[in-house]
C-alpha cells in the first residue's frame, strides 16, 4: 500500500515537473533552459536532475508526452465515418493543426535552440528528434495495418506507408509553419491530391516525360 502511494505521488510530481517544463517552452521555445524550468517549478535544477537526469531525458518525457495526444489524435482522424479521402485529409490536418497550435512546443522538440549560447552544452536536438518521427512512423503504420486490409504483404506496406507518411507530414508541415505559404486547409487539400495519386494523372494528362 505504501509502495503504491509513494509510486502515484512519484507520478504525480513528474506530470507536475512535466507541466511546468510545457509552460516554459511554450514561452521560450528551443531556448528552453533546465534553469529556467527548475524556477518555474519552484526547486533547484540538481532536483530537476533527479526526476530527468539530464535535459535529453526531459526532453524524451515531453516528446512522449506530446506524441501520445498526437497519436490519440490521428487514430480518431483515421476512424472517423468518412470516406477515405476525407479521413487522409483529417489526418493530415489533425497533425497540422496540433504543430500550428503549439508552435513552440514543436520548435523545441523538432529544432535545435537559435542561440547555442544559451542552449545547454551536449545536447543535440537533432539526435533526439528522430526516435520521436520514427515512433510516429511505426505507430501510424500500425493504425493503418488495423484498420485496412493491404494483403497478405499488408503489415510491411503499412510500415512503409506509415513512415513515407509521416515524412511526408513532417517535412511540408516544417516548411509550412517556418514560411507560411498558405493556409492549413490549401496545404492539407493538396497533400490530400498527392495521397490520392493526382501527381500521375496531372503528368499523363498532360502527356509530360515524368520523373
């Protein structure tokens, strides 16, 4: 029983840390300093040390944190009573909807801090990123292996396309937030025509060598 409540008060302090850490880089984004979540949580950063162990190991916290409601997120897209366009189409606007709504969030977990004086020296935001895309990868060829049937092959292409998707997503929904060519809903309309194959038939209607 005492083991049992000293586990949820453990948990309870790391959801608390974890907020404090959100409420942070919501406000500084990658410049996002342990010092400076260690004040907003009201305790010294070797504290902060303990619970995390280093600013990857937050880090890592935050990106599970954020990848799960993602996830959450896109497996409803993906399950709502639509056809199938219209469920590609939720599915990348529920991804760009969550990086436009918390940009900074993003920023931090997706791009090294601007100023590197102010970044904490060892850490290399780049390295971490990548398991964060490739769970995503894995996780959404997954929902696409549950929900539709590819074959025989059909775990192996849905890890594929699971993969080619979210790179997708990822690399238009970067360029999409740093530039801001259009609008979200232009974005998703045309990612959604690529999904569906119009690349082929624009170039077969109008007789072009391809690619």
């Amino acid at each position: 029983m005492e083991t049992t409540h000293h586990q949820r008060s453990a948990d309870q302090r790391r959801r608390e840390l974890l907020e404090a850490a959100e409420r942070v880089v919501l406000r500084d984004g990658p410049q996002a300093s342990m010092n400076a979540i260690a004040a907003e949580a009201g305790i010294t950063k070797p504290i902060l040390y303990r619970h995390f162990g280093d600013k990857g190991g937050l880090y890592r916290a935050l990106a599970k944190r954020h990848t799960d409601a993602l996830l959450n997120a896109l497996r409803a897209a993906v399950d709502a009573p639509a056809d199938r366009r219209e469920r590609v189409a939720a599915t990348l606007d529920t991804y760009l909807a969550a990086i436009e709504a918390r940009p900074q969030v993003y920023r931090f977990l997706m791009h090294p801090g601007e100023d590197t004086q102010t970044s904490e020296q060892g850490f290399d935001v780049g390295r971490h990123s990548a398991p964060l895309l490739r769970r995503l990868g894995e996780e959404l060829g997954k929902v696409i292996a549950d929900r539709v049937d590819l074959g025989p092959d059909g775990e192996r292409l849905a890890r594929m396309w699971g993969h080619g998707v979210v790179g997708m997503m990822h690399a238009a929904g970067d360029w999409w937030l740093s530039e801001r060519p259009c609008s979200r809903a232009e974005l998703v309309n045309s990612l959604t025509d690529l999904l569906s194959g119009r690349l082929f038939e624009v170039d077969d209607r109008v007789g072009g060598p391809g690619f």
